[in-house]
C-alpha cells in the first residue's frame, strides 16, 4: 500500500491550472485581433499591438503544450 502512495506523489503532473487561463487568454487575444481587422476604420496601432500580443501567447502556449507533451 505505501509504494501505490509514494507512486502518486512522485508522479507529478506537469499540468498546472495556470495554463487555463494561458489558453482563455489566448483565445480572447485572437478574439480581438479578428474584430480589430473586421472593423471598417482600421486602428493600425491597435492591431499591430495585438498581433504582438498574440505572438507571445502563441509562443508560450507552443511551450506549455510542448512541456505537456514531454
């Protein structure tokens, strides 16, 4: 019975609830950036800066999934 105990405790998962909110965040980016783009009077800035925005959480995401994964 105590090696089934040790087993789960050394058996961490690399799943954290923080990468919810990574996701969510993501997907509310990519959610902004299409309205952005669909908008009749384009801001350029705001769309520049959100494209960055969802670059980064792109790349994070790519990192968490990759780290899931491993």
């Amino acid at each position: 019975m105590m090696i089934l105990a040790e087993a789960a405790t050394t058996a961490a998962s690399k799943f954290n609830t923080f990468d919810i909110f990574m996701i969510l965040f993501t997907i509310l980016i990519l959610i902004g950036v299409v309205r952005l783009v669909t908008q009749p009077v384009k801001n350029k800035f705001a769309i520049g800066f959100s494209i960055v925005c969802l670059l980064v959480f792109l790349a994070s995401d790519f990192a968490m999934v990759k780290e899931w994964m491993s």
